[in-house]
C-alpha cells in the first residue's frame, strides 16, 4: 500500500483559510497511487476550544459537513481513503422520527471528537468517536458510547490487487490511560486492536509538546524522537506481538492561544512527527517520519524497506491531545 499523512498547522477556528492551506499542500506534493490519506484530529477547525460555547459554532453534523464534503471531494479526486478528523454535533438519522436526539436533558448540545472515513467513491467506511478524551476534549465533548472501532476496509487494486485490511481508528489520548487513572499496563487501545486482529492502525492527532516556542522552532525539521518513543511504548502489546501492524500517527503541527493543560508557556505546540510504520516481533519499523513543525504530505510505500528500526524502551510521562 501507499499511504500519505498530511501534517499541518491549522488556524483555530477558520475553517475556509484551514481548507484552502491543506489543499495547497496536497496540490504542491502532487500525491500518486496512494491508497490512504490521514488527516489531524479536528484537521480543518483546530483544536485548542476552552468550551463548549466556544466550539459551538464551529460544530458539524454528523458525517455531512464541510469536513466530510472535503474528504468526499479529495477522495474522488486522488482515488483513495480519506480519514479526516472533526468536530461532530451529534444529529438524528433521517430515519428518525425525534428530534431531540441532538440535545441533552440540559438543552446542550451532545458533541463528540470524532474522524470520518471516506472511499473514492464517497461511501462512509468508518465514523469514529473518541473514547478517551483528553482535558481539553472535555470541556465540550463526550465520550464515544460505542468504545473502540475495529472494522475492514478495502483498498481499491492500483500498484498491487485488491486488499482486504482490518483497521483500528482511534485519536490521539485514545493511546493514553483513561482519564491517566487506569493501570498502565492495561494498554487499552493497543490490547483491544490486538485482540481484533488489526493489521492498520489509524491515529489521527492534535498531540502536544512541552517545548517552548524558541525550542520547537529551532529544531523545526527534526522529529520529537521522545514523542515518538511514547507513542511506540504505548503500543507494547503490538510491539511484542508475533506479528506485524501497519502504524498511520497523523499529528498536526504548529502553535494555538490559549489555556495550556500541561501548565508550561502559554498557548499550545504540537509535535508534530506523523510518522507512517509497522510494529512486531518486538521491533518498530518506520518508514517515514516528519518534523516537529514541517507541513507537507508524507507518503510511505509498505511494500518497500522501512528507513528505521527501533527497539521497545519505556516510559513514564504523559502527553496527548
């Protein structure tokens, strides 16, 4: 398979100028024959909303707004999956027959943190919630209902025949403890895509670093090699697996206003780093990986030799978006 990552830096709360930045990116990377595109969490409204009131307006119906427009229209247009992340209203199926399905008991608006899946053709191949959210998610968003989405996809034949992949989607703090209280070692995200057989992990990411401004632009083109060590460690139970899963980590880039819940410099700063790889028999490898404050499309080629091997080292802080 060909899988391309879209790492950028999206402006909070413009949407339009968000858009048009992404499709820039991809117009001057010119992708070919890939078979997926990932996107950030909440790619084209940026992340960092204080609350409720403050994300409201920028809100999507489930699977029809401007962000599944975008992924329709971009999948057509290259022929691939599109995994994109965004910020959903919760909205009543046309089949039914309330209309306060929408609303909470408090007249709130019931709002997830979610990603949506689209095929070349623009049918919805998966719509995911986020399960573990981190504190920022939780000043508007709630908990997916459903838990973790384990699900097939088809990759249509380009460069080799038609595949069959069963993927696990999650968003950044999905990698995390819930809520940082349940036991470490309990690796919910990774031991349930192991149990379902995963064979593409699909993360979407808005995941945060503790540098300060002057630290993350002065080493802008070199990926965080803690962040991604964190990350790595977080998937033990697939690490050490007796077999291989294809790994997509799609994070944004950048900077934001706003409150910092890791209680460093004002505002927030991305690590960036998406990096596309597989984990197995012990070992990471990554084929390609990007920098901490690099936009641009990165595409990786599974059937050719990973760049990198890692081997499994542990940790113990945590960060997450």
């Amino acid at each position: 398979m060909r899988i391309a990552c879209l790492q950028f830096n999206p402006e909070l709360g413009r949407l339009p100028e968000n858009i048009a930045r992404a499709n820039a990116l991809i117009q001057a990377a010119f992708p070919q024959n890939i078979d997926l595109l990932l996107l950030p969490e909440l790619a084209f409204t940026g992340y960092n909303y204080p609350s409720l009131s403050s994300i409201l307006p920028h809100l999507e119906p489930t699977a029809s707004g401007p962000s599944t427009d975008w992924a329709r229209a971009t999948a057509t247009r290259l022929n691939c999956i599109v995994t994109v992340g965004y910020p959903e209203l919760c909205t009543p199926p046309p089949t039914s027959s309330t209309n306060t399905q929408d609303l909470l008991p408090a007249g709130e608006a019931i709002a997830y943190n979610s990603t949506i899946s689209v095929s070349p053709s623009g049918e919805i191949l998966a719509h995911y919630r986020k399960t573990h959210l981190y504190y920022t998610d939780e000043t508007w968003a709630q908990e997916s209902p459903s838990g973790w989405l384990s699900t097939s996809l088809t990759f249509a034949p380009k460069t080799c025949p038609e595949r069959i992949v069963q993927a696990n989607f999650g968003i950044c703090m999905d990698l995390n403890p819930h809520k940082f209280q349940t036991p470490w070692q309990a690796f919910e995200f990774a031991s349930h895509a192991l149990a379902s057989g995963s064979e593409l992990l699909v993360l979407s990411m808005a995941w945060l670093t503790r540098l300060d401004t002057s630290e993350l632009l002065a080493h802008a083109g070199e990926p965080d090699l803690d962040t991604l060590s964190y990350w790595v460690g977080r998937l033990k139970p697939l690490v050490e697996a007796e077999k291989e899963v294809i790994a997509v980590f799609g994070n944004r880039c950048g900077q934001e206003a706003g409150k910092n819940p890791l209680g460093v410099e004002e505002g927030v700063r991305y690590a960036g780093s998406s990096w596309i790889g597989k984990v197995g028999n012990g070992v990471t490898k990554i084929w390609e990986i990007m920098g901490r404050a690099e936009e641009g499309v990165m595409v990786a080629d599974t059937e050719k030799e990973p760049k990198w091997v890692l081997r499994l080292q542990p940790r113990d802080e945590e960060l997450a978006g």
